[in-house]
C-alpha cells in the first residue's frame, strides 16, 4: 500500500507551509500530492506550483470539478501537466455539488452520472491525441452548421495514458468509476465497512467492463492526528467541525452524498441529526452530535502503533492508495505528522 498527501484547498489558513509539506512528503517517497477545489483557489495553479519545486512525488487533482471546464480545457490542462512535471500527474475528476455547480458555475446539478461519463470519453479522446469529434446529450463537437471542424490536442503528453481518478461515494457512481476509471478517490472510509460501501460497487463496474481490480488504484483520504493513545478522544475532537460539515452540511438536505453514506454505515438517526442541527445554523450542536466512533472509523488518530494497526486494516480491505490529512497547528506538528505516516506503514509491514 502506497501513501499520498492532501494538501485540502489553498486558502485554507495553511498556505504558507504547505510548499514544505509537499517537499517532505516527496523526501519521504510518498507516492502523491494532490489538491482540492471548490470555489476559491485552482487545482491546476496548485499542483503546477508543487510540481516546479518537487522532484519524484507524482501531482493529482482532487478534484478538477466537471461544471468548471469543458472537457477539451480539462484534456489540455491534463497533458499540459503531465508535460511540466515530467509524467507526474494524476487526472482527478468530480461533479461537485448541487450548490457549487448551479451556485457558481451556473451549471445544472442534472444526470451526473452520464454527465461524467460523456465527460470522461471526450477527455480520454482528446488526450490520445486523435481528431475530437462528439456526439452526445451533454456536448457535441464541432457544433453543427457552424466553422468548426475536428481538431486534435498539440501539446505531447509526458505519457501516452494519464491515470483518471474519479471522486465517487454513491453506489451507482462507483460502479460506473470501476467501468471507466483507473481508481477511485473516497472520502469518509471506514475499514470496517469499505467492502460494501465503496469496493463492491467497484468490483461490479470492472466486472461489467470485463476486468478485475488489478490495477485498479483505491485511494481514499484520512485526516490524521498523532498523540497518546489516551488522548484519542481529544483527536477525535479536533474533527469535529470537519465532519459536520460534510455530513450536515455538504450539498442540500437531499442531495448530501456524505449524509447518505453516514447512513450506509449504520449511522442513520445520528447522521439525521446532524442534518437538521447544521442546517438549522446549530453547527457546534452538529458538531457535538457526531459520535466518537464515526470519526474514529473515518480517521487515523492515537499512536504509531495504533495508526499502524488501521493501516493494515485499510491495506486488508482493499485500500492501494491511503491519501494523509496531517492536522496540526504548527509546520512542525504537519510534518511529524506525515514522518509519523511513513513510520507506521513500515510498521504494519506495508512498505
């Protein structure tokens, strides 16, 4: 099992040290960086920052939001990527949320699973270089009765396939990730119950497409928290805006992705809960709301050897990729964090 690092979203309060993180998780030999997007700061900026002062840890976007850019735009960004950075980069793609995607973009939140897969065919089409020509519900290219006519992407990848990641937490959008993606980027993971709420799903949708999870990259992200196995609780703590947030938060009360899966995993009058105080403007009471246990299942927290102990547990459910979150309040705090990760892969033997 490999280890990865998220660098969450710039603008986040942590900007300064972020550049450090990077180049000591690449000195560590973790094996990617990635960055997030919402509606602040760019992904692709991000990574081409990280990218220029860095030498092997590959870059990743998670995510490059669909309603944001055309497919074309996105196949250019990719390739232009992988181009600067030496064959580095890692195409991480979602649909965002209701509010994100008809709030900002002015995009209609509508069938975003064939939106996605419409999206992803075009992208790949356009990557491998070949006159890109589509006709879809979603995009059709070059318009009809117009001057345009079918053309094809001038800049060379690094490499003649870029890894397509896709940030997936329904059923049906998981499966359709295993069908027509390289991995899956997860959030909210319990080892406990990955099989059934992310990797089975998985496993249909390369099932359909007629192949295996070979090869097939699980990368879910986990905040992590190093202390005394004692101070767990507090750990726990430290989480518990963040879980509100999404879990309450995220989306509208219909459509938060997060909420659902909480339910999935056995969490249904808590995530309930959680729901109606947030959005009701109570976030501390959300907040206080999120069972200890959730958050322990979702996140790494306690002592080398019990962060070790999870790692084999996510390693044993099917995990390949265990992206890190290293909280602190210092620099210092964030890359003992991530020393501390490294120490206990190679503790559980998974090096």
């Amino acid at each position: 099992m490999r280890l990865g690092i998220n660098l969450g979203y710039w603008g986040a309060g942590m900007d300064s040290d972020n550049l450090a993180v990077a180049q000591e998780a690449d000195r560590l030999g973790y094996s990617v960086c990635w960055a997030a997007e919402a509606y602040g700061s760019d992904a692709a900026t991000v990574l081409s920052w990280v990218a220029a002062q860095t030498e092997r840890i590959d870059i990743g976007s998670a995510i490059f939001q669909i309603p944001a850019r055309t497919p074309a735009m996105t196949a250019m960004t990719a390739a232009t990527l992988d181009s600067l950075s030496g064959g580095r980069f890692r195409l991480g793609l979602g649909v965002s949320g209701p509010q994100v995607s008809e709030g900002w973009y002015g995009v209609k939140f509508d069938k975003p699973l064939a939106r996605t897969r419409e999206y992803v065919d075009i992208v790949r089409k356009a990557m491998s270089r070949e006159r890109l020509s589509h006709e879809g519900e979603h995009w059709t290219l070059p318009l009809p009765g117009g001057p345009g006519k079918p053309l094809k992407l001038t800049v060379h990848p690094q490499r003649a396939h870029i890894p397509l990641y896709i940030a997936a937490i329904g059923p049906k959008n998981l499966q359709q990730t295993g069908e027509i993606a390289d991995g899956a980027l997860l959030i909210f993971p319990s080892a406990d119950h990955l099989e059934e709420t992310a990797i089975s799903h998985i496993r249909a949708g390369r099932e359909k497409a007629g192949k295996t999870l070979d090869g097939f990259d699980i990368c879910p992200t986990l905040p992590l928290a190093v202390g005394a196995d004692k101070d767990v609780s507090a750990l726990a703590d430290m989480f518990r805006p963040y879980t509100a947030l999404y879990v309450g938060g995220m989306g509208s009360r219909k459509q938060n992705f997060y909420n659902q899966l909480a339910r999935r995993m056995g969490y249904e009058k808590e995530a309930a809960e959680i729901q109606d105080k947030y959005l009701s403007g109570d976030k501390d009471g959300a907040a206080a709301a999120i069972p200890e246990r959730l958050i322990d299942q979702t996140t790494l927290l306690g002592s080398v050897e019990r962060i070790a102990e999870r790692m084999q547990a996510y390693a044993a459910a099917g995990v390949t990729t265990l992206t890190l979150a290293p909280a602190g309040f210092t620099l210092e705090d964030r890359l003992a964090s991530l020393r501390a990760g490294t120490e206990a892969l190679e503790r559980a033997g998974l090096a």
